[in-house]
C-alpha cells in the first residue's frame, strides 16, 4: 500500500469516527460546536492523518520507527494539557475536556493500530 | 510520472487541511477597560471583573456570539459595607451563584446599531433580554457600548423596595481584542 493510500485510509476511519463521536456528544451531553465546528475537527484529522504518514516516511528503519511511534504516543498524551487548559467560556466548560481528550487520541490510535498491519516490513 | 502526481496530491491535501484547521476565525476576547455600571437612585456602582469572548463579523452577524461573565464578588457600590451586602442570600447569593452570565442567540443590525438578544443567567434565573449596542472599531481591536434596564426582581435580587428601584439602568463599555 502506498503511503498516499495508507494517509487516506487513515483519515477516512478518523473522520468517520470522530464524526459519530461529535454527533453522540452533541445530542446526548453536550453541545461544544460553537467551540469547535464540525468542519474544523474533521479538517485537524485529515492534517494530523497526513502529517503523521509524510514525518513516518522518514523512518527508515525499525528503531527510527519504534522512537517514531513512541513520540507520537508522548505528543498525544501531551497535548490534552491544552484542552485541560483552555477556557472557552461556554455554559459547560468544565466537561470541555472529556469531550476533547478522547479526539486528541483517534489519529495516533488508528496509525499504532493499521501501521505495523499494512507496512510489516 | 506516477509518483509525481501522489507527492502531487499528497502535498495538496495536506496542504489544504492544514489551511483549514489553522484559519483563523474573528474571535475577540474581552480586555482591560471595560466598565459594567449600574445606576439608580440608590444603589448606583460597577462590577470590575467580566471575561468572555466574542465572535464577531459584520458580513456574518447569524454566527456571532457573546459569551461573557461577570464576577459577583467584583461589585463596587463605594461603600464597603453595601459591596458584602450585596453578596449574601437576599441579594446576589455570591456564595451559590458566584457569576452572571450572558450568552447571545441573535446579533441583528439596525440602522447603525446593533441588536444583541440573548438570555442573562443571574442567581439561577435565565431571562432573554435585547440589548441596544454601538460599535467602534480601533485597528484589532472591538468595543461594544450600550445602556439597557435590568430589572432585578425577575432574578430575585433583592426584594420590592421603595428605596432600591427595581429597575436598574445598566451602562456597559466592553473592549475585545482579536485573538
């Protein structure tokens, strides 16, 4: 599978789930897209899909790989400091950060997951 | 040729997401300068603490929105006694409700001033009110002025009184910068 292909794939299940996950949170909790319209979120998964599959192409080999993936797994962890962080002076801002955390772990999670099965080598 | 047009496309779409989750979009976040005055016969003061933010664009006025707050604990009448009195149970419960909030539904123009429909949340009670609102413009920066009466026995403040008149005039001055 080309690395074009993989980025595709990758964004394709980000976006769908993070879609439903978008649609279940604003019916049932609550509603952040005054905060983060729907568009905005699906056009970050698509970037971070892409980016992350053009940086891995630089890892050549499986120690470059392991370190890759690895850094990724520490950015995500670290970047739910900024939804944690954020005030966003909405009625419930204090739930802002359940609802954006799980998304900060889509992309990493599908790329840890679908990576090692289409690039075995 | 092949692997030409799939760097092609592949700089092209990340590219183009990129652009699209870093747009920027014209929010203003509320700064120092405001002024939140509220003057009747008696009491006549301010609160000195409000934050929010403030999306604004006059050729989009559907998805504009204000979201602000204002600290209770902040009030200033110039009389340190009536400041605490202000603060207990019968008046602004500070300790259960330690904010007043507005959040507009609807930002419509008319003639040279604005519209601003939205609800106030003060000591739990939300009520829609219309405010009146004038815009000037300083390079980035937005300030939002504009006077309205809120009457403070729909929220429970207090109760009917004849010395503190149930309507209170309100007299606002809100500066944002872009974010």
């Amino acid at each position: 599978m080309s690395k074009l292909n993989f980025a595709f794939l990758l964004s394709l299940i980000s976006v769908i789930f993070s879609s439903i996950y978008f649609k279940i949170y604003q019916v049932y909790l609550f509603d952040f897209s005054e905060v983060m319209p729907l568009w905005r979120l699906l056009s970050m998964m698509v970037f971070l899909s892409f980016s992350i599959t053009w940086l891995s192409a630089f890892c050549k080999t499986k120690k470059t790989m392991l370190i890759f993936n690895l850094t990724l797994v520490v950015i995500a962890l670290l970047s739910i400091i900024f939804p944690i962080q954020a005030r966003i002076y909405h009625e419930f801002e204090d739930f802002f950060p359940a609802f954006a955390i799980p998304l900060h772990f889509i992309v990493p999670l599908f790329w840890l997951s679908l990576h090692p099965l289409l690039f075995k080598k | 040729m092949k692997t030409k047009i799939s760097y092609l496309m592949f700089g092209s779409i990340l590219f183009a997401s990129a652009a699209m989750t870093f747009a920027p979009i014209d929010n203003f976040e509320v700064i120092e300068g405001h002024s939140i005055e509220f003057k009747s016969k008696d009491p006549s003061g301010s609160f000195k603490k409000l934050d929010g933010t403030i999306a604004f664009d006059d050729a989009n006025l559907a998805d504009s929105k204000f979201n602000l707050s204002i600290e209770v604990a902040s009030i200033n009448t110039g009389n340190g006694m009536m400041n605490k009195k202000a603060q207990i149970d019968e008046w602004f419960d500070e300790a259960k409700y330690p904010t007043i909030k507005f959040k507009s539904t609807k930002v419509e123009k008319v003639g040279s001033t604005y519209q601003i429909t939205g609800n106030i949340t003060m000591k739990g009670i939300t009520k829609e009110y219309v405010i009146p609102a004038m815009k000037s413009k300083e390079g980035k920066k937005l300030v939002f002025k504009g006077t309205f009466y809120v009457d403070r026995l729909e929220f429970k403040v207090g109760h009917k009184s004849d010395v503190v008149p149930a309507k209170m005039k309100i007299i606002y001055s809100i500066p944002a910068e872009q974010k």
